[in-house]
C-alpha cells in the first residue's frame, strides 16, 4: 500500500516511524513541512525535516522531540561566550546537518536533493520530500509586531497573544518534484497528527497541494486534538487565532473539503457525533503516541481503516 503522509515535527515522527513498522518503509513518502525553517548562525536549518529524517533512522532524541539522541552542546556554549544567539539549541552533531545543507544550498543545490541525500546517507528508506523547494515562511502576528515561527515557539516560549497568522512566499511557491504525483498516486494520503496552522497548513499554501488532496478520494487525517486540548504545543492557540474550534471537528473544518476520514482520540466522547455530522468519517483509536507500541498500534489502525 503506497502512503503519502503530509508531517510537520514531532506529533508526525511518532507516527510515521509506527508506519515504518506496519507498511514497507519504500511504500512511504512523507511531504515535510518547511514552514518552520529558519537561519541560525548563518546555517538553514529546517526543523521539521529534520525530525522526520532522525526518527526514521532512529536516531532521534525522543525526550525532546528533537534533534540527536546522545548529543552534547560544546559549541552552543562556546557560541554564549562570544556573546551569539543562543536560545535554539542547536546540537554539535546535529550542527554538521546544518553546515553541509547550508553549503549545499549557497551551491545551488535544491532542498529537495539535499534532503533525498540526507536520508539516504542516514539509511531512511522512505521518501521524503519538502514541500516545495521555494522559501515559504510562517509567521505570527503578535501585540508587538511579527515574529518568525521560531521566534514565537521557541523564543518567546509561544506566550505572545496571536492575531494572525501568514505563509510568506507560498503564493510564489511551487510543490517540489514529485510531491504533487505521490498525493495522486497514493492508496492512502495521510495527515499526520500536526498542528493544522503551523505544520500542516504552510503544506496546504502551497499552490497545488490542495488541488491534489481534492482529486485524492483517500485523505485520512489523525487528530492531533483531544478533547478542547493539543496533545502538545501551542496548536490551540493557533487555531482560536484563526477562528477554528480547538476540537477534533475544528480539524476537519481546517481540512475541509477534501478530508474523507479522522482518526480521533478514545478519550474524546464528543468527537465522533461532531465529526460526523461534518460530513467526515470518524474513526476511534488511541492516539496518545507515549511509546513504541503506541506508534505501532495507532499506524496499524490507520492502515486497518482504509
Ligand atoms: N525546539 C525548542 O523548543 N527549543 C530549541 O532550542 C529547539 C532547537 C531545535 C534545533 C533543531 C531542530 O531541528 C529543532 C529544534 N527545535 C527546538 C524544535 C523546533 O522548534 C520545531 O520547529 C518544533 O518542533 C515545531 O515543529
């Protein structure tokens, strides 16, 4: 069965690596979301593919949800010293990533290549391609002006109040190769349990994708919300900020009207009646991913409901 999952960061890790297990991992082609990218140091740095990248070569650090397991910060603190920015942690092996991808793309290497030889390099089988190759960056509107997403998130913790929300550059933006053809060929197109404003939504503004989730008759999403809450992160911030109820049928609306099926939470009573009368099948499992065989099981269920 040929999947092609949209993923933002950590929520989509857990699932896709629980996919890797139940499906063979070269049937698996993951659309990342590079909204979140930033430049740190100098360097390109693209958190969400990268934590797709290291939870499938099951080298991620599990704990934090991102980067290397086993890593160590010498020269972040080196970097404290000099008196530079150091509120994004960047790792010293996560750092070799950034420096080759930076050198890479002053080369004139697209996102995409750089990304098909990271994986490769580091023994991922599945695909993984960004979502386009042309910069789109989220940024947040706060009281005090924009911030870009990792400012917001990681800087300022995602404290400020949120007024709006923009997808820099999408409008400009083209899908990159092959992300339009695997939505169309796929037996199941698969929403990870991501944030619906900030990892799967810069996916969605990219001129194209939509189209191709309209033309697909398998889209399944995985609520990322369980109850009125995000399993993590500032996802119901986001979505109030965008009028959307923070709610497994404030999913669906998000993703309407191209999503067939979503997978909601045991836990989530009101769910299932709320989804459906959206039009959307509703599918229950346990969605809270704190394990391994959670991952597994929530991929298995997945797949039984195609
Ligand atoms: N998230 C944090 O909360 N603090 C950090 O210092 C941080 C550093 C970092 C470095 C590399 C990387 O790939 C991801 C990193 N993240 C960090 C996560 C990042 O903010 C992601 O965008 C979020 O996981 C949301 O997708």
């Amino acid at each position: 069965m040929k999947v092609a999952a949209l993923a933002g960061g950590t929520g989509a890790a857990k699932l896709l690596r629980g996919l890797a297990q139940v499906i063979d991992p070269m049937d698996l082609t993951i659309v990342g979301n590079t909204g979140d990218d930033a430049e740190v140091w100098g360097l390109h740095v693209s958190p969400d593919l990268d934590t797709v990248t290291y939870a499938l070569a099951g080298r991620l650090d599990v704990a934090r949800g991102w980067g290397l397991a086993d890593e160590t910060f010498h020269c972040l603190d080196a970097m404290a010293t000099l008196g530079g920015e150091t509120w994004f942690n960047l790792g010293d092996r996560d750092l070799a990533l950034h420096l080759w991808r930076t050198r890479a793309l002053r080369g004139g290497q697209s996102l995409s290549t750089i990304t098909a030889e990271v994986t490769r390099r580091l023994g991922v089988r599945s695909r993984l391609l960004p979502m386009s190759d042309d910069p789109v960056r989220t940024r947040i509107e706060t009281p005090d002006g924009w911030l870009d997403f990792q400012e917001y998130f990681v800087r300022e913790k995602a404290q400020p109040a949120v007024r709006a929300i923009a997808y820099v550059g999408a409008e400009r933006a083209r899908p990159a190769p092959g992300v339009v053809e695997a939505l169309r060929d796929a037996d199941l197109v698969l929403v990870c349990p991501s944030n619906p404003v900030t990892s799967v939504g810069p996916i969605l503004s990219v001129p194209g994708v939509v189209d191709a989730l309209r033309a697909s008759r398998t889209v399944m999403g995985v609520s990322p919300i369980i109850g009125g809450a995000p399993v993590s992160g500032p996802a119901g911030t986001l979505m109030r900020a965008r009028g959307l109820e923070v709610s497994a049928a404030g999913v669906a609306t998000a993703y309407a009207p191209w999503l067939r099926t979503l997978v909601v939470d045991t836990r989530d009573r009101e769910a299932p009646a709320a989804v459906g009368a959206l039009g959307v099948r509703a599918v229950v499992a346990d969605t809270l991913m704190t394990d391994r065989a959670t991952e597994v099981a929530l991929a298995r269920s997945v797949i039984g409901a195609v």
